[in-house]
C-alpha cells in the first residue's frame, strides 16, 4: 500500500512560489534602486550610476556588499530587542504582499478568497516595525520620525481603504484573480469611480510607503534621517529594501485592481502586468525627482479634508452605479466625486489669517 504524499505535494506548492518570491522579491529591488537613480539622474541633468558594470549595472550588487560589510552600530542606552526586530518586522510583511498578487490566471503564490483583505492587514504591519525603529533608537530625531510615520499612516490608511473598498463593492469578490477576471472586458479605470478609486490609491499608496512628497518620517532636511537615522549596515538596508519593495507590491495592486491586470493584446499576460506595474513606478519615481515635500500640517490636512470625503464620495457613486447603473449611474458617478473635490480643494487652500503683530504680543505677555 503507498502511502499518502497528498500532505507532501501541497508542501511541495507552496514553498516553490515562496521560494521564487524570496529569490526574486530582492533582485528586483535592487534593479528598482539603480532605475531610480537613474531616472532621478536624467531629470536632474546627471549621468547616474555608470561605473560598475555597463550602464552601471552591477551597482545595486556593489551596494549590497558594501551593506553586508558595514559595522553594525546600536545607540548606548537602546532598546537593544527593539532595534534588532524592527527591520525584521517591516521586510517581512512587504514579502507576504505578493503572495497574494496574480501574476497569471494560475500563477498566485497564495490565491485566497479574501486576498485584498490580507493585502491592507499585512501591508499597514510595517507601522508597527517603524515606530519600533524610532522607540528603541533612544533617538529624539527618530522618535519624532516614528511619532509622524504613526499619525501619517492611519491618516491614510482611511481613504486608501475606501477607495480599494469599490472593487468588491462592484465585483461581489475579495479574491485577486476573480478581480482580474472581471476586467476582461473593461477595465476598471475606465470607468468613473474606478478613475477616481484608481487616483486615489496612486496618491495614499505614496503615503503608506513613505515614497515624496509623503516621506515625512524620514525628512533628511528636518530631522536627519528620522525613524532609521541610528540604523546601519544591513539593518538600513532592510528598511531600504522594505520601501522598494512596498513601491513595486503598490504598483502590482493598482494594476490589478484597476488597469486589467495580466490583461493585453499580443504579449504574454505576466509581461503585461509588469508593463503597467513599472509605469507606476516610473510615475513614483517622476514624482520624487520633481515634487516638493509637504508640510507637516498640510500633509494631514490634505488626507482629513480632501482624500477622505473624495474617497467617501467615490464609494457613494460607485454604489450608486452599482444600483442604477446606465448612463444615469456613470454620471452621478462622475459628477459627485468632481464636486466634492473642487469644494473640499476650495475650503483647504482658502487663506487663512495671519496673527497681528497685536496679538502676538497679547499672548506672549500672558506665557
């Protein structure tokens, strides 16, 4: 009698895709690295890397060995578990988001029916790993980087949500390949809540990866390196690496979600969603080589009084699609989002009043 190997085989499944996304998840951040900088380098008049390697090529390995063998320094007085941990802890939730991203109709590490829901829990984890990083620095630099990535985080994690939550909404599934499926016809984008929903989650999806002008939590300018400023060595290149990869697991998402997916003429369908997750991230790229930083202030403003009741329209007017449908749905669909920005835009950017010179001498006598 043979015996039973089913426990084997199903073992057998899931550790290849873990082992290809182990394997290929670093390399491709470590290419994502040398395409930003070379992107940023033609924007900015440079060469870029051009040294190791045709094209400077082999500068992403040159840079890994130079992480491998930098000395590990840890602050006096540290929490010594809490420095260790917190690079640990942000890389890898960044590895299990693409355990659940289709690259194919049968190529998915992990194709859970709650998919998107697994994606938004394991993807806001990398909070947690951050303000550890910034606590157990003794740090006030990168306490007070830990302290912005907190606010900063759950103020956007609120419309990032809303703005995911019309694909079920239209879809009736939580399940990454069935959302794919269902753009065979049309994708999302062209649709007027899936345009809205599609901006939405380019711009909160730059905040919860702390990528410009979201990246707050680590303004060089204002507080040196914030919550990573007392890492070195291997230890910075892991939050370094968590980034990147948190850029191309978004850039995987809105693809999915929004643009089709694996869906294309002529080409393979894996070539095709890596087509439209690099266009995302060239337009990440672009927008870090070109846009200012936010103000502290404007930066949560911004996500309370314009993304919040934008995303909260969209999902009216996608539900309100849902229900009525036609060109009747298509236009309340477009028409409320459109109003509810240009009014919440108009009351954010109205001036405010500057204090007079009399009032500010009224409250420093009274301090």
């Amino acid at each position: 009698m043979m015996p039973d190997l089913t426990w084997l085989m199903t073992v057998i499944r899931l550790l290849i895709p873990a082992i290809i996304i182990l394997a290929v998840a670093p390399v491709g951040m470590m290419y994502l690295t040398w395409l930003e900088r070379k992107v940023i380098a033609r924007i900015q008049g440079r060469v870029g890397p051009n040294r190791v390697g045709p094209y400077g090529l082999l500068q992403p390995l040159a840079d890994g060995v130079k992480m491998l063998t930098k000395e590990d320094l840890i602050p006096r007085g540290a929490d010594v578990l809490c420095h260790f941990l917190a690079p640990i802890l942000i890389v890898v939730p960044a590895l299990f988001l693409f355990t659940v991203l289709p690259i194919g109709p049968t190529l998915v590490a992990a194709p859970l029916t709650t998919g998107l829901l697994f994606f938004v829990a394991v993807g806001s984890v990398g909070t947690l790993a951050i303000f550890a990083a910034g606590w157990g620095s003794r740090n006030k630099f990168a306490l007070l980087g830990a302290t912005r990535s907190a606010a900063q985080l759950a103020a956007y994690e609120v419309p990032l949500v809303l703005s995911l939550a019309v694909i079920p909404l239209m879809t009736g599934s939580l399940n990454m390949t069935e959302i794919v499926q269902a753009q065979q016809a049309k994708w999302f984008v062209f649709t007027p809540w899936g345009l809205t929903g599609f901006i939405l989650i380019l711009i909160t999806g730059l905040a919860e990866v702390n990528r410009t002008p979201f990246d707050l939590p680590e303004a060089e300018s204002e507080i040196i390196g914030g919550f990573h400023t007392e890492y070195s060595g291997m230890k910075f290149a892991l939050f370094y690496m968590a980034e990147f990869l948190g850029t191309l697991a978004l850039g995987m998402l809105a693809s999915v979600l929004f643009l089709g997916g694996w869906h294309g003429p002529f080409l393979p369908g894996p070539v095709w969603l890596l087509l439209k997750t690099f266009s995302i991230i060239f337009f990440a790229i672009w927008v870090r080589g070109t846009w200012p930083r936010f103000r502290v202030d404007h930066l949560m403003e911004f996500a309370w009084k314009v993304l919040l009741p934008l995303a909260l329209s969209n999902l009216l007017g996608a539900a309100f699609c849902a229900l009525k449908g036609g060109w009747i749905g298509n236009i309340v669909a477009t028409a409320l989002p459109i109003s509810v920005f240009l009014l919440t835009t108009q009351l954010w950017l109205k001036p405010r009043p500057r204090p007079t010179t009399a009032w500010i001498e009224t409250n420093s006598q009274s301090n």
